[in-house]
C-alpha cells in the first residue's frame, strides 16, 4: 500500500472508530470525547500517526512550535530551569509534549551536570520515535512515560509543557439566550458528524454577560492536570507556555465564537468535523482556571506574563544580540507583540520551594488572574 493509500485508510478507520463510539453513547457524544478520539486514539488519531506534524514548511508540516522556530527559545528558558532545580534541590526535570526533540535536546546540552534525568511524558509512539533518534547520545539521561500518572512515591522535580495544555480536549458550550446546552457530536444520513446540543448544568466559570449564540470552552482536562502534578510533586516547580488569556478575557461577551480552532498546512479553520484526523484540534488556555486548580491542589504561582517579558526577563535579547541575522529574525517571531511574543504567555506554579521566579521578575500579570 502507497503512502496515499494508507493515509486514507487510516483515516478512514478513524471515521469509523468515532462513529461507533457516537452509536455506543446512543447516539451522541460530548465533544471533548470526540476531540480526544481524533487526536489521540490509538494508531489513529492525529497525534498517534507516523505523520510529520511539526515543521516549518507547509507542505509537509502543519504547524510550528517555538523550540523548532528558533533554537535560542529552549536557550532563553535555561535561567529560570536552573534556578527551579536549584531551589527545589532536585536534578530531575519533566517534559510534557517533547514534539520533536528539539527543546529536550537544547535543555540537556545547556543544563549539562544540572540535570540527571530527563523524563519525556509523550502520548504519541511515533513522536518517541523520533524523540528517542534525536536524543540518543544522552543515553539514560532520558526516559520515556507513555501516559501521566500521579507517582507512588513523593516527587521532586522541575516541570516544562510547551503547547501542552492548548491540546488537551475541552468541553463546548452553547448558550441560545436563555438555557446553556452542552455540545457534543451526532452522526447525520451519510454517517458525517453533526454538532448536537443537549441542555445542561455546566456553566463557564466567569460571570458575564454573554450573548445569545454563544459558544465557549471549559477546561477540566487542562485543569486536571495541573492539580495532579500539584498533588504528585513533593518539592518543585512547573511553567506551562501556551496561548491564551485570563478568565475576564476569556469569558468576554466580544468573544462569542469561543477560541476552538483547526490547523492544517500552516492554515487554521474553526471546522472540527472536516478532514477528521487530518488536522490539529487545540482551544487557547483559561489561565485563571489552570492557577485556581494548581492552587487549590496545593501548588503556589510563582507569576504569569507574556512569553515576550518572561523571554526578556530570562535574557534573550542578549542572546540575540549575539546572533547572526537568520537567527534574530526566527527569534524576533518569539518576542514581537504581533507574532508569539503577546499571544502566548507563560504561568509558573512551586510547591515546597519559595523563589524570586527570574521569568517573573517583571511584567508579572498575576493581579490579572
């Protein structure tokens, strides 16, 4: 079978996959377990083919993430890394979503005898793949975990997700002016999906005025998360780098669409039910949810900014300054208030360890949460 070929079929038992599991619910399944079914069922969603999402080239990527945009990104997180390891008296440092390696890689050459273990959290076998290519001369060093899970035993540890929490499904809302509907996935004549709402008790978590016809995300699998790794972690710290806003942004009546979108060949599109498994799915980041759920499970923020400040703050003009032109554009792309540099932001959380975060040193946005 072709490559052609076999993208299809793969495709195609997806399709399958998902309309059984519709017809296994009865008929109608809550979108969060549909996105989940398209990005990580096994072998077949999106994140679990042997597909090259990551890249900057559109024809054979779909989107780019900033360790694979430029190399001073990983470089520039360096001082706020070691000064956690150092305050959390651990050598262990824990990624979430290593992509292609290119940030793993980055980190363990610059943090050298700082660090002793870098653990990997990858849901994807073909992402470990290349991952474990990339990676291997730093032989035991690195370890693989297939799927988080809160350890047995106390853990001490430093935490990195880059466009982690962006790619864990949501549950959408609908309000029709009156009632609030929860809105999952059906199957029409052709068995294509269909969105299909349900009335229900979720409410967003900001109190706003919002306008009828809208649709809106909430977030339990993002927040989940950070409330298991707060409960896991003994000593430590853990920084999440994503797009997205404070709750009051978030839940602002202007924002009546929601933030759900699709990404395909370096385009995005709001269709989630077209082209299933051929493009990524991600919602932006309820910031104030995520420090709430950190917080209550036991975790302090250590701050919240732009990615523009915490860069700055870490010392990447410096870096750039020092850098050929090639180099400072690709960078510039990470700090400019009109390309990542505003977009995404950056929270920090610790537990058992009390420091002057350097990311946050200014520009903190914490009074915004």
């Amino acid at each position: 079978m072709d490559a052609t070929a076999e993208h299809h079929s793969v495709s195609s038992r997806l399709r399958a996959a998902i309309a059984q599991a519709i017809e296994g619910a009865g008929g109608w399944l809550p979108f969060d377990r549909y996105m989940s079914l398209v990005l990580y069922a096994p072998g077949l969603g999106y994140y679990m083919r042997d597909d090259r999402q990551l890249g900057a080239w559109p024809g054979a990527s779909d989107f780019i993430t900033a360790p694979e945009l430029s190399p001073l990104f990983a470089q520039a997180l360096v001082p706020s890394l070691r000064q956690a390891l150092l305050a959390s008296d651990t050598h262990t440092l824990i990624e979430f979503g290593a992509g292609t390696g290119a940030m793993a890689e980055s980190l363990l050459d610059a943090l050298g005898d700082d660090l002793s273990s870098y653990r990997i959290v990858e849901l994807s076998g073909a992402l470990r793949a290349r991952q474990q290519q990339r990676l291997a001369r730093f032989g035991s060093r690195v370890q693989w975990i297939e799927r988080w899970s809160a350890p047995s035993s106390a853990l001490d540890a430093v935490v990195l997700g880059n466009e982690v929490l962006d790619a864990l499904p949501v549950q959408l809302l609908a309000f029709d002016g009156v009632q609030w509907h929860e809105r999952g996935v059906a199957l029409n004549g052709e068995r294509g999906f269909v969105f299909s709402d349900r009335p229900t008790t979720l409410r967003p978590p900001h109190d706003a005025d919002l306008p009828p016809g809208t649709v809106t995300e909430i977030h339990a699998q993002a927040e989940a998360l950070v409330a298991s790794l707060a409960q896991a972690l003994r000593r430590g710290a853990a920084f999440f780098i994503d797009y997205g806003f404070p709750a009051g942004e978030y839940y602002h009546p202007q924002r009546s669409s929601g933030t759900l979108m699709c990404h395909r060949a370096h385009r995005a599109d709001p269709d989630p039910l077209r082209d299933v498994g051929d493009k990524d799915i991600t919602a932006h980041v309820d910031f104030t949810g995520v420090a709430l759920a950190g917080q209550d499970a036991g975790f302090d923020v250590l701050g919240y900014t732009s990615q523009a400040r915490f860069l700055l703050n870490n010392g990447i003009a410096d870096a750039m300054a020092r850098a050929d032109a090639r180099a400072r554009a690709a960078a510039q792309k990470l700090v400019a208030e009109h390309e990542m540099g505003e977009l995404f932001k950056v929270i920090g959380f610790a537990k058992g360890c009390s420091f002057d975060a350097i990311g946050f040193a200014a520009g903190d946005r914490s009074h915004r949460l």
